[in-house]
C-alpha cells in the first residue's frame, strides 16, 4: 500500500513539475516519433558523433 502510495505521489510531482515549467504536451505526431525512437534506441541519450 505504501510503495502504491509513493508512485502515486511521484506521478503527481512530476505531472506538477511539468506543468509550472511550462512544459507543452506532444502532439500525435510527437507520440509518434517518440515511439520510433523509444522502440529502436530505448530510453539510453542519442550516441555521441
């Protein structure tokens, strides 16, 4: 119940975070591209050139 509780919270935190930093939601097209990427290259930063 207590870790539940604790996602929850960080849930809320971060959803707060985002919106007082004025953080725009994405786009369908950005969920797409998103998606892309997450599926081939997966949360790691973009490979120094």
């Amino acid at each position: 119940m207590y870790l539940a509780s604790m996602v929850i919270a960080l849930f809320n935190f971060y959803n707060t975070f985002v919106d007082v930093n004025g953080v725009d939601e994405l786009t369908p097209q950005g969920y797409e591209a998103s998606g892309v990427r997450l599926s081939t290259q997966g949360y790691c930063p973009p490979a120094e050139k």
